[in-house]
C-alpha cells in the first residue's frame, strides 16, 4: 500500500523569529494530513462522533527532528498505517520538503504516532466501529 501524502505550506506563523519552523507545528501538520487521509477514506470525523459516539485520540507521539523546514517552503506529509489492534493503531508519519529538481526532498520530520478509539462520553478505549475497520484497518 502506498502512504498517503497531503502538501502543506510554510506560513510565517509557522516559523520562529529566525524563518524554521517550530517544532510542535510539525504535529500539527501530521494531524492535518491524518485528517485527510481519513477523509479520502471515506471517514468524516464529525460524523463518526454523531452516529457512532466515538472519536479519536493521541496516546502517544514519538517525533525525531531531522532537519530544518522553513519559511514558504512546501511539505508534503504521509501517513503509513503500521499497527492496528481493537482499539488503537500505529501511524508512521514523515515531512518531507519538496524540491522542484528531485520531486520529494529531505526527509524533516519523521513521527510514530499511536491512536485510539474513545467514547465520546466517558473517553476510555472502544473498538474501532466495524465501518471504520472496513474502510481502513483493512488496507493493510
């Protein structure tokens, strides 16, 4: 299976004083791309919440800082499912910068992040809904 990849740009609100983006941005742009990857699959949050009662959480993130992205440069995120289990999944994620000469560039930011299904009302672990499992734990 491919990853899917979502582009983002740099704004200036995303930088430090000196032009590099601040580091907890990158998570942002991770959950940026994870909601879009979801919504190609078919999977609109907000309606996951009202009919089924669940949402989905961040119970981990382990993030490595490789190099530098910067002011306007464009990114481009993946997401790559590596993990599931009943009620939780390991997403890789990696930021990469894109070059007009080579298509994708360095390699910025590389994440394992790791997510669960909660009730919406007392926010402990729920499985996964089965339309859930059928339009993306089966992927891989």
């Amino acid at each position: 299976m491919d990853d899917f990849r979502w582009p983002v740009r740099v704004y200036y609100e995303d930088t430090d004083n000196g032009g590099v983006v601040y580091y907890a941005n990158y998570l942002k742009f991770m959950e940026r791309a994870r909601s879009e990857w979801l919504r190609e699959k078919g999977i609109e949050q907000d309606t996951l919440l009202k009919q089924q009662g669940v949402m989905f959480a961040v119970a981990s993130a382990q993030v490595d800082y490789l190099r530098p992205g910067r002011f306007n440069q464009q990114l481009l995120v993946s997401v790559r499912p590596q993990q599931t289990r009943r009620a939780s999944m390991v997403l890789a994620q990696e930021v990469y910068r894109v070059s007009e000469r080579e298509g994708y560039g360095d390699v910025l930011c590389r994440g394992s992040i790791k997510i669960v299904c909660v009730d919406a009302v007392n926010l402990r672990p729920r499985p996964f809904p089965e339309i859930v499992r059928r339009k993306i734990l089966s992927d891989h």
